[in-house]
C-alpha cells in the first residue's frame, strides 16, 4: 500500500454548478489531497491535526499552487496535429486540402507511433489526463495510440475511423473492413487498462448507409463502447448532407435512422441544430462536445450554449485540434467563454471548469472514476501556478475572490499555466524550471 498526501490549494467540482449552485464548489485555500495505490483517498482542508493523522505519510507541499482534477478533452483527432493552424477554406475544403492528404501517412505504423507519443506528451503538458480521441481508418493509428495510452496507464478513448464514401482510397475503409476491424479492436482494447472503444464514423458524409447500419450494429453488440462522431458543424456540410440523404428530415435523422443516437452518443460541434433537433437530442440523452476554438477557426459558427442546455444534453468542451489550435484546456475555455459571450450568454468560471472536467467525464460516461476528487475515483490531478505567467500572476494577485482568480486562470492560462500532471496518483509530466537569467 502506498498512500501520499500533496498539501496546497485544492479545488474540484461535486456537481454541475448549474444544478446545485454553490453546494457544487468545494475549494480550500490551505487543503490536502490524499491518494493510495493510485486512488483518492480524500480532499479536505490541511490542519495540524491532519498531519497527525496522517501518521508517517509522505507529504508533498505545493505554497501558493492551485491542486485541480486532470482536464478532459472531449473531442480532439491526434493525427491532425501535423495540420494544426493550416490556413484557408470552410470544414470541407480545409478537410480535403490539408487533413485527407496528412491522415494518409497513418496507415504506418512507425509514423502513427510516433505522433500518439508525442501527443500524449502534449495532453499531459497541458493538464490533459483523459480524451476522446478520432485516430484514422487505419486499424494501426488506433492501435498506436492505445499502446502509448495503455504504457502511459491513461483514461483515453478512442476508435478507429469508419470512412468508406467520399474519401482518397488512401484513408478509406469498406463498409465490411471497417466492421470487422472494430470489432477486433474492441475485443483486444475496450477496457484493456483505462482504455475504452469508440465506435467512430467520421460523419454522415463519409460513410455509405452501410457503413452506417454496421455502426449502429456495434454498438448494439457491445453496450460498454461509446458512438464518437460530427454533426452540424458548418452550412455546407448540413447542406450536402440534406442531399445525400433526401429521406431524412435533419442531420440528427440521418443518425437516429442507424440507432447510433442514444445515451453513449458524442457528437462533436452540433453549431448549427434547430429546436427540433436539440428536443430530440437532449431526450436521447446524448453529449455534445463544443468546440469553440475550431469552430472560431473555421469560421462555422458560434455553439448555443443556452439551446444545449435547455435540451438537456450533456456539454463538454473539445480542443479539436487540428482545426482547434491549442490542446491547452486554457484556451479553449477562453474561447468558449467569449463564444457564449457572443451568444449572449455569458458563463463563469466554475461552468468553464466543469465542461473541461466533471462535465466532460459525464459526458464521456467516465464520471465514475474520473472528473472530481471524490474517494475511490482515480487520481489523476493537475498542479497549477502562474510562475511562468507574470500576466496571471499580477492578476491573480488582485483578485479579491476565489472564483475571480479561477476566471483569470481559464481566461491567461495555458500549457506554461500546468507545473506538474498527475496520472493515477504517478507524476507523469513536471515543467521544467528556466534556469534564472546570468
Ligand atoms: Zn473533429
């Protein structure tokens, strides 16, 4: 048994801020997070008798950090990132011009290896410790990424994609491929670890009626995996998607045609809904992941916040790196606030926290073991400072209220905002320190 208490600031999130308002902030100024053999133990405020009590255990002392639970990035493809800030063209002309062409090379295995490493590293950088993850049609991209994810002992989930219309041969699968090789990675990876299986059409444009019934077919045989895909992102994809299936009434039937709308469902971006479609939605009890920086960068749309929440629906924020540009959850909670801004409907910091975290994990159904420093769920934690952010640091050292540094902290922070990375109660990423000026 092996038990460790980090002393310092901690913060986390009981429930959804919306819900049960202040009940759902639990924040100590001077507190401890207790872990053994990977789990937490508890979260309370540090006192003389806390040391005590904790007898001989190993306290680490953080003075003047921030303890928070690892983010989660809801929607993010890791092969993009060789195409991450590629210029030009709405979603469709950007995906055939830079993203086809990149996905490619993923079908090696050296080349898929060698980004899910680096990509990992990069999410544990920036205090991101579970993800949903798009890999390519390549069996072997989601293969790569397992293993990194599986050695690294992290919560991630990911799928191969399903893409058989059109799409270059090089990244394309049948309907019948693509079948069965889910079902082989299902069968080796879902729940190998901390791993889970994401059924993942990239969307209704990209796969054939087949391809899509066989999805719906997966996920039918297998009730633990998740339904990973695109909806509604961009004008001109709803438009073509109106054309290509003319017997469905919105992009949400398309779907809901193949049973892939249900409980387990994601669905990244849903910018562009109508009423019709987020009342089904939120019955369905479906997710969504928002991604403001991608649809800021593509230019598809602001995402109604206030819509999604009056569906019911469960939110999440998503990097979606490539389009995204930045794996920091800093930034996209930067984005989403001045999105909702935009929108008319301003959130604050505890809301922007929770998509990022607790939210997202509900959204990914992984709140049982990850997303707030509840006992028994799984330690994966986040030291945060400003030592290398005089901006924040100046701003928090004004801020008269907590929620108030936590705004300034989702609004000025980014990866350089993520002192150490926790993952199952082992350290897995520590900055390095800049040696001083000579
Ligand atoms: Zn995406």
């Amino acid at each position: 048994m092996s038990r460790q208490a980090y002393r310092g600031a901690v913060f986390h999130l009981l429930a959804d801020p919306d819900d049960a308002g202040p009940e759902a902030v639990c924040h100590y100024d001077d507190g401890v997070l207790i872990v053994e053999d990977g789990i937490v133990v508890e979260a309370a405020p540090w006192s003389e008798s806390t040391l005590s009590a904790l007898g001989g255990v190993p306290v680490e002392h953080f003075p003047g950090k921030l303890i928070v639970p690892g983010f989660v990035d809801a929607h993010v493809h890791y092969p993009q990132l060789d195409v991450v800030a590629a210029p030009g063209g709405p979603l469709l002309e950007w995906l055939s011009r830079y993203v086809f062409p990149a996905e490619e090379r993923y079908g090696h295995r050296e080349v898929a290896q060698e980004a899910a490493h680096f990509f990992l590293d990069r999410l544990l950088q920036s205090g991101v410790t579970s993800a949903l993850v798009f890999a390519t049609a390549h069996k072997v991209s989601a293969e790569a990424l397992f293993e990194e994810a599986l050695a690294r002992n992290m919560r991630i989930l990911s799928g191969k994609v399903l893409m058989d219309t059109n799409a270059p041969p090089g990244i394309s699968d049948t309907a019948e491929t693509g079948y069965m090789e889910s079902k082989a990675l299902i069968r080796e990876w879902h729940e190998k670890g901390r791993l889970g299986y994401a059924v993942s059409p990239r969307f209704a444009l990209t796969s054939s009626p087949r391809q899509l019934e066989l999805a719906g077919r997966l996920l039918a045989e297998h009730p633990g995996v998740l339904l990973h895909t695109h909806l509604s992102e961009n004008l001109g994809e709803i438009a073509a998607v109106h054309r290509a299936f003319p017997d469905c009434p919105d992009y949400l039937a398309v779907y809901e045609k193949f049973g892939l709308v249900g409980n387990r469902s994601v669905f990244a971006h849903a910018v562009h809904l109508t009423e019709a479609e987020w009342g089904r939605f939120g019955k369905a009890g479906t997710a969504v992941a928002f991604c403001p920086s991608a649809n800021l960068f593509l230019g598809s749309g602001l995402f109604d916040i206030a819509a999604a929440a009056k569906s019911g629906a469960a939110v999440a924020l998503g990097s979606d790196v490539g389009a995204g540009t930045s794996l920091s959850p800093f930034a996209v909670m930067a984005d989403a606030f001045k999105v909702c801004r935009m929108k008319h409907h301003p959130i604050d910091a505890f809301r922007l926290f929770y998509l990022a975290g607790l939210g997202a994990a509900k959204a990914l159904r992984i709140d049982s073991y990850v997303g707030n420093f509840a006992p028994g769920k799984e330690a994966d934690f986040v030291v945060l400072d400003a030592a290398e952010l005089p901006l924040l640091a100046r701003r928090l050292a004004g801020a008269r209220k907590f929620s108030e540094q936590l705004f300034a902290r989702a609004i000025l922070g980014d990866e350089r905002a993520v002192a150490r990375t926790y993952v199952a109660g082992r350290r897995a990423y520590a900055r390095k320190v800049a040696a001083p000026p000579v």
